[in-house]
C-alpha cells in the first residue's frame, strides 16, 4: 500500500470581537495581541494541494494541486467545504454552548392580546446578555402549549450557542397570525400582529434598544448629555453595583432612572422591649 503525505493550505478570513472595559489607549494599540477576543470565520478559500509520495523504492513525485487546474483533475480530490475550521480554537469558539449560571438574573412580563394572557420569562447572563426564555400562554391547548414551550427551548439553545438575538428579531417580527391585536400590560407595546410579534419586540426593546419597535416613547426622565457627567456616570461605584445585581431588561437599561434613594431613610432594627 503506497504512503503519502498530503499538506493543504487555505486563505481564511476571519473577525475576533473583544468586549473591552476601561480599556487605555497604549492596550488599544496591542489589540492583536489578545487572545480573549470570539472569532467568527467569514470566509474558507481552498489554495493549494501538494501530494508526495513517501515510497522508498521510488522517487519522491510531488504533485501539486491549486485553483487554475481542471475540474476533471480534481474530481478524485475531496471536496473543500468552506466551513473547514482551521483549528481548534476555531472549533471551540464555533461549537461551545455557554451554559447558564445556576443562579441567574432576569424578569417576568405579563401582558394580554386579545384575550389571551402570555408571559415571558428571560434569563441573564452575569453580564445581563439573555441566555434563554420561557413562553406561557392562557386559553390554548396542550399543542399549542407545547409548540410555544418547545419553540422557547429552541431560540434558548441558539442564543447560547452564540446566535444574536437581533438575528431572532429580524426573522419573527411582523409575523401574522392569532391571536393578535391589541396589546395591555405591556407600557411600550401597544398593538402585536401574533405571539411571536410581540416577544420578540419586547426583547428587541428591552435587550437591544431597539426603539424603532415601540409604540410609545420612553418615560426616561433623566438624560445624559454632557460628557462629563456620562463620565462620571460610568465610573459611579453603586451604578456599577446595581448592574451586577439587576435585570438589564427589567429596567431597559435605564438603570439611574430606576434607583430609589434611601440616604435619608433611618430603620429601626431594634426589638421592642417588653
């Protein structure tokens, strides 16, 4: 049985996404350098094939293999796919499922269409990305239960396993269907074309600030404008502990609009004496 050694190259475009915080401008020049960034390959292109044959009676022949040659001398050569992944980081950071904390962060959203009742449950990650949902609904069968429970499981499965949550929101907004209608309960959705519709517009407002999907404006009454104050915003020490602590979607974000100051408030701990 004859010995071969085959070496394949490939050109691979790629983009790493870094989520960088207090980030300096002398660590932004050493960017590439990192090697906490997600990589996301765009595009595998198939270059070259070199063939030896490792016999020792023979000559060592090297065949060479690359994109000008014909079809017909390349049929009997595996096919290339443009998935390939090159390595094993490659591998990992496109097949890993990021697991939710057993103790996670979220909130619960009741609202009425129609006549129907549907209550969405979210999941948070530690750093208030959504991680998974649960659907449920009132006055509809155990099918329709289940497909919504399941369709639930589905969408969770995809955003752990990396998928963006805009990429939902594109494919089920403005689908038609009943119930739909009128929406109560819900202070920034005022109307919905289906279930679906109307959960994926509430996490697009909620997750991704998509105010283009609301029907009312935001009640925020607090605006940052000047840069100094921003600033000072983001470096504010209790801020930073509220966003640990809180839901980012309960709040939409709008975390200093939805802290209550209890500085001047005394509690009286003690027990009264009998």
């Amino acid at each position: 049985m004859a010995k071969y050694i085959v070496e394949t190259y490939y050109t691979c475009n790629f983009k790493v996404k870094h989520y960088l915080d207090d980030i300096s401008n002398n660590q932004l020049d050493q960017l590439d350098k990192r090697d906490d960034g997600e990589f996301e390959i765009l595009d595998v292109k198939f270059d070259k094939r070199n063939t030896k044959n490792l016999e020792k009676n023979k000559s060592n022949i090297e065949l060479k293999f690359d994109e000008s040659s014909n079809a017909s001398d390349l049929d009997e050569q595996p096919i290339v796919s443009k998935n390939v992944i090159l390595n094993k980081a490659f591998k990992e950071s496109n097949t890993k499922r990021f697991g939710m904390p057993d103790r996670r962060k979220g909130y619960i959203q009741k609202a009425t269409i129609g006549d129907h009742k549907v209550y969405l449950h979210t999941g948070e990650y530690d750093d208030g990305k959504i991680g998974e949902i649960f659907i449920d609904t009132s006055k509809e069968g155990e099918l329709v239960k289940a497909l919504m429970n399941n369709f639930a499981i589905a969408v969770s499965l995809g955003l752990q396993y990396g998928v963006p949550l805009d990429e939902f929101v594109s494919a089920f907004i403005s689908t038609k269907f009943e119930p739909s209608g009128k929406v109560s309960g819900n202070d920034r959705i005022l109307s919905a074309t289906s279930i679906l519709d109307y959960i994926f517009r509430e996490l697009a407002i909620s997750y991704l600030n998509r105010e283009d999907l609301a029907h009312t404006p935001s009640i925020a009454q607090k605006t940052i404008s000047d840069e100094k104050d921003h600033n000072n915003y983001e470096q504010n020490q209790f801020i930073k502990l509220v966003k640990d602590i809180t839901s980012k979607g309960f709040v939409r974000n709008n975390y200093s609009e939805k802290l209550v100051d209890l500085s001047d408030i005394k509690l009286n701990l003690k027990g009264k004496k009998k």
